[in-house]
C-alpha cells in the first residue's frame, strides 16, 4: 500500500461496480423474458432471491482477487481486506438489508412494514449525510465502509509520469462550480426576492385597475392606450385627448378646472418601483 487514494478514484470506482451489476442484471432479465409464461411468472415471484445470488456471484471476484472489479479497474483496494472482512461486508451491505426487507414483504403486517420504512429512511438519510461529508473532507466513500473501517489506497505509489490529468481536472471543476454557487447564491436569492415582490404587487395593481373607471369618457367605449387624469382620476383613450396639445382631461376642462394627464400604465409602473425600493 502506498498512499490513501482521491476521492475521485473512490467514487470512479463505485460507479464501475454499478454499471457492472447493471449490466448483470440486464442480462438475466433478458434471459428471464425469454423462458414461457408461466416461468417468468416464478421468477417474478423470485425477483429478490435472483438479486442477492446475483451479487454473491459477483462478489466471488472480492474473494479471489480482494478487490471488487471496479477497484481492480481504478487499481485500489481495501487495507486489510481478509475473506473474513469480505464476508463481514457482503453481509452488512447486501445480506442484512435482502433479508429484512423481503421478511417484512413476507409478514404482510402494516406496522412492521412502516417500522421498516422509517429504519431505511434514517439509514439513507445517514448515507447521504456521510456522503456529503466524504465529499467535503474525503475518508471512507460509504457508510459501511465506515462502520467496517475500511479505507481505499492505492496498489501503487503515484507518480508525475502517471498522474491522470482528467481526475485533476475533475478536482478543480468540481470545486469551482461548488466557489460559483457560493458566491452567485445571495445575488439570485435577491433578484428572485424582487421579482416575487413585483408580481405581488402587479397583482395588487391589477386589482386595484378593476376599480378604476376604464371606460373612456368622450367615446365611452373601452379606453385604448388609457391615460388618467393626476388629481381627478378621469380616464380616457390617448387618441380622444390627443388633439389637445395641453393633454388635460376633457371633462374638468369644461368645469374650467384643468387637470393633466398622464399614462395610466406609467403611473402604476412609478408606484410599483417606489413600494419595490421601500
């Protein structure tokens, strides 16, 4: 054993020993869809013994080689890793869970069954937990591997002439995108903030234009382009006014009381950027 491993090759090498399984498992399904009827039916039944014998099929490969294939292919291995801690681990990751789980599908007892449901939450929730640990300060990869005390190192001591540059590029992505959530998190969070602000108070205004009187009051028609009156209040289309050169409200004009005019859309607008600022 040379030096403890990346955290990269850890995790590199869990995702091969899943595809693997993957691939496994394909294959039996596809055999399993070939066989008639009624015995694909058995073996749906059986779907959870076929799981468990698959993986102590491919855990044979820890016993004779000591490593799973997927450190094999990343070249690391467990330190201290006996067919005695093999079989403690097959047993703790794969046995345990296959057999609780598949006697509280057999008892059929709904108390038993949530019991277990929330056993596997808290454990998976664990899982994560260390998982976002591992990644923040490396360590054990799993929680088993944890709870077993068994650490990944590499077969052979890295060298300048073998170092991967993908992994040191994975590395430094890796960190940079988590340094740009940082940094950009409070800025988002703000501009969001404003907008869910601004769509409160764009529904306010809406129901707060309901009240007004759009109806134009020279054509009374529907005001197109609405402009309102500053003090008076009066509502009329641009096109109705717009002869005018003074743009007051027509109807004030005639009580000799001359009222300006303004877009009603600009005049929401003014107050919605003054109670946003506030």
């Amino acid at each position: 054993m040379a030096c403890r491993c990346l955290r990269v090759d850890q995790l590199d090498s869990h995702v091969l020993d899943s595809e693997i399984r993957s691939i496994a498992q394909d294959s039996v399904d596809d055999f399993v869809n070939q066989m008639p009827v009624w015995v694909s039916r058995i073996f749906e039944k059986l779907r959870p013994e076929l799981k468990i014998t698959l993986e102590a099929v491919l855990w044979t490969h820890r016993f004779s080689r000591g490593v799973s294939p997927g450190q094999e292919q990343m070249d690391i291995s467990y330190s201290g890793y006996t067919p005695k801690v093999i079989t403690g681990h097959f047993l703790v990751e794969v046995f345990i869970p296959y057999l609780s789980r598949r006697v509280t599908e057999l008892s059929g007892r709904l108390e038993i069954m949530r019991m277990y449901a929330k056993v596997e939450a808290i454990f998976e929730l664990g899982s994560l937990l260390h998982f976002l640990y591992f990644l923040r300060s490396g360590g054990h990869s799993t929680l088993t591997e944890s709870i077993l005390s068994l650490r990944n190192w590499n077969n052979n001591q890295p060298t300048i002439s073998s170092i991967n540059y993908d992994t040191q590029n994975r590395e430094l992505m890796w960190h940079a995108f988590r340094d740009v959530i940082l940094l950009t998190y409070p800025f988002i969070e703000k501009i969001r903030q404003r907008v869910v602000k601004k769509q409160k108070l764009n529904r306010k205004f809406r129901s707060t234009m309901e009240g007004f009187d759009i109806e134009c009051i020279v054509c009374d028609k529907p005001s197109v382009i609405p402009m309102i009156g500053q003090k008076c209040g009066h509502v009329a289309c641009y096109t109705c006014i717009a002869t005018s050169r003074k743009m007051i409200c027509p109807l004030c004009s005639e009580e000799k009381e001359e009222q300006q005019m303004e877009f009603l859309a600009k005049k929401l607008k003014e107050s919605s950027s003054i109670l946003i600022d506030q």
